[in-house]
C-alpha cells in the first residue's frame, strides 16, 4: 500500500505517453496540409483555451501566486511548449527523423544530472542501470543510423532541443513538486504563455495557413484529448514521480510510436529493433520498481 500513489502515478503517466504516442500517427497524416509550426501553436494555443475557463475554480491559487510563482511558470512554458515543441518540429526540418529520435532519447541522462544538480535527486544505482540498459536499447534499436547526409544546423538544433526537453522535465518537476500550485493552475498558465509565443513565431514565420475541415478535426482532437486532458494529467503525476522517473516513462514513448506505427503506418520492425525496444522496455521498468530516488531532505 505504501507505494500504490506512485504505482498510480506511473500507470497514469504511461497512459499519457499513450495519448501522446498517438499524436505522432495523427501529425504525420497531417504535416503535408499544414506548416509544422502553427500546427503546434494552433494546437497548443487550443488546448489552452480550453483549459482558460478552469482557472476560475482556482482563482484564489491564482491571486496567491508570488512573483517567483509566475517567474517559474512563465519560465517553463517557454521552454517547455515554445522551445521543446517548437524546437523539435524546426530540428526535423533539417535532421533526419531517426538520428532526432536517438538523440532525444540521451534526455535522461541530462535529467539525471540536472536532478542532481538543482532538485538535489539523486537516483540509486538500480535506476542507473536501468538508465544506461535504456540507452543501450534505444542504441540498438537506431543503428546503424545513417548520419553522414545531416546538416551540423541540424545536429545544433537537435542538441538544443535535447537541452531544452530536459529543462523542462526538471523545471517542471521543481515546480510541481512542492504541490502548492494546483495542476490545473501550473497547466494553463505555462501552456499559455508557450503557446502564444509558438503560434506567434509559426504566423511570422510561415504566415496564415489554409485549413480545411479535416485539418480542424485533427487540431481539435490533438487539443482536447492529447494536449488539455494529457498535459493536466502529466503535471498531477510530476507531485509524485521524480524528473528521472518521469523522463523514463515519457522514453517509452519510442516503444509505444514503433507499435503504433507498425499498426497504422505500415512501417515493419526488424529483429534488430524488437532487441532494441525489449532492451528499452527493461530498463524503464528497472528505474520504476524501485523505490522513488534519494534526496537530500531524507538524507539529513
């Protein structure tokens, strides 16, 4: 009983990977009829206009907010919406898909070093290994990739936007963790920000799109379903998981688009790759069966 919130947690997080996984099937059928940037912003800015109205429940948690309060949630929506998700459809303009993927995939470590460095998490040596048989089946999985033809622009961005996504993961999981601000609160505010600034930049950059009816259908889905309902989801698991935990379980993500994408792309998997994604799977189990990692606090 003593572990059953966060076996919770986890559970909940995975079905949110789950909703995003099926993002990428949707995205992909998508990307030929609209510009990748404001079909992110258009998305995200969506999602926070559905969510806007909530805020009135909390709006003695909004009133209360300190100035490093909004100096924290303004921060992680830039770099959790502007640049993590608009980084990442910029770095596939000039990276091939595969090599973004492995290179997403070295996140986790970041996020545990970070951890480390600013949340004082510091996690076991079972969740290490589990960490280093991950890679190592992520690593399995993409080779041999070929490298040679992408441009150093592109592996630039890539790295960037590999920075970025562990940013957030732990500037999300400091700003959660404390469970002060509801989820709803934390959500909607950095959403917001990040959004407007991504829809923004994709208009400047693009200019305005025509968007048939289908295309709408597809935004409104991505919006309510995978973006609004999974993103409250996910910072309501960040109260319990930490940001190694949470990274872990947002990398099984690569296991659960091959599937997807096996079902409804018609892409096959080759035995290298079914070693890859078995190798991938173990370890993020590894990392959550054990208990949550050591801090400092527990330490003293």
């Amino acid at each position: 009983m003593q572990n059953s919130p966060r076996l919770r947690a986890i559970l909940l997080a995975l079905f949110v990977t789950f909703l995003w996984s099926t993002s990428w099937v949707l995205v992909k059928r998508t990307l030929s009829e609209i510009s990748p940037l404001t079909f992110a912003g258009l998305r995200y800015t969506m999602a926070f206009l559905m969510l806007l109205p909530g805020l009135w429940k909390h709006k003695t948690a909004v009133r209360t907010l300190t100035a490093t309060d909004w100096k924290r949630l303004i921060g992680l929506g830039v770099v959790f919406y502007t640049l993590t998700q608009g980084g990442q459809f910029v770095t596939l303009d000039h990276l091939e898909a595969v090599t973004f993927s492995l290179m997403l995939n070295f996140t986790t470590v970041l996020v545990a070093v970070f951890g480390i460095l600013f949340l004082r998490e510091t996690p076991n040596r079972m969740q290490w290994w589990g960490m280093a048989l991950f890679l190592g089946g992520a690593l399995v999985y993409f080779s041999p990739t070929a490298v040679s033809n992408n441009s150093w622009l592109g592996y630039v961005l890539g790295g960037l936007t590999v920075c970025a996504n562990a940013a957030a993961s732990v500037l999300g999981r400091s700003v959660n963790r404390e469970a002060k601000i509801p989820p709803l609160v934390i959500t909607v505010i950095s959403m917001g920000v990040g959004s407007l600034i991504l829809l923004g930049a994709g208009l400047i950059v693009e200019g305005l799109p025509h968007i048939t009816l289908s295309v709408w259908g597809v935004i409104a889905w991505l919006a309510a379903v995978n973006t609004a309902f999974a993103f409250l989801l996910w910072n309501k698991t960040l109260q319990v998981l930490s940001a190694v935990e949470s990274s872990i379980v947002n990398n099984t993500m690569l296991i659960q688009i091959a599937v997807l994408a096996w079902l409804f792309l018609g892409e096959t998997l080759a035995a290298r790759a079914i070693i890859g994604l078995v190798l991938a799977a173990v370890g993020a189990l590894i990392v959550n069966l054990k208990p949550a990692v050591s801090t400092a606090s527990e330490k003293e």
